[in-house]
C-alpha cells in the first residue's frame, strides 16, 4: 500500500504542508516514518481521512483548488466491483468524483483505495488515470 508525504497529503486535501502537518500534530490522522526520518501517512488512513476533511471542511479560511484542463488529482476512496462494471470514487480536495467503468479497467489500472489517482472529465464522462 502506498504512503504519502506531508506534502503530497497536503496536495491531495487540497491545503497547505503546514495544515497537514498540524493535523498530523493533533493525532487526526496518523504518521510513521521511513528509514530516512520522513513523516508518511499510510493511503488507506489518507483515504478515509479525505472523506472526513470533505464532509467537515479545513480550518483554513481560504483554500484555492484549480480544475485546469479538467483533471482532479486526488486519493481513490472507495472501488467497488462487480461482475462486469465497478464504481471507483475519488476525493481530490472538497470534490468528490464518481466514475463507473469496467471491472477489467479497474483491475488493468490496479485501482485500490489510498492510492493518487486523477480524474479527467469531459462533457459528462469521467476518466481515471493512475498517477
């Protein structure tokens, strides 16, 4: 399972390394650290956090998030696959996004919760790329 850096989480939540990093602080979500001493975030533990930062907002008062070209990078929260179709969500800062597509594209793309992933959207499809 991957994990993830101060940074990059605070880049998928959509604030600041230093929000990330006081939220890290405060036990609201939890850290270990690698060989080299860095603070990570386990993806699973970043996922369900993600979902809890978008239903209850950040402490930040102005928080800036871009759709350029339509593409929203963010953290695979939840895959569900059935027997041909899967539903994959994706919480990229305050949006979370929906897609349905094959189960074998899924399995292609190795999708699983905690991991980068970046939704592309156009006209009233969404595509996911893995990061």
């Amino acid at each position: 399972m991957p994990s993830y850096t101060i940074g990059q989480a605070a880049r998928l939540l959509g604030v600041s390394p230093d929000t990330a990093r006081r939220w890290a602080d405060a036990g609201r979500v939890a850290t270990h650290r690698d060989e080299g001493g860095r603070r990570l975030i386990d993806g699973r533990a970043l996922a369900a956090f993600s979902v809890e930062v978008a239903q209850n907002g950040t402490d930040e008062d102005e928080v800036s998030y871009t759709s350029a070209r339509n593409a929203f990078p963010g953290i695979v929260t939840a895959v569900t696959l059935g027997d041909v179709a899967a539903q994959v969500e994706i919480q990229a800062g305050p949006h979370r996004l929906v897609s349905l597509l094959t189960r074998e594209a899924v399995e292609e793309l190795g999708l699983e919760v905690g991991m980068r992933a970046t939704a592309r959207v156009k006209a009233t499809s969404v595509h996911v790329d893995r990061v």
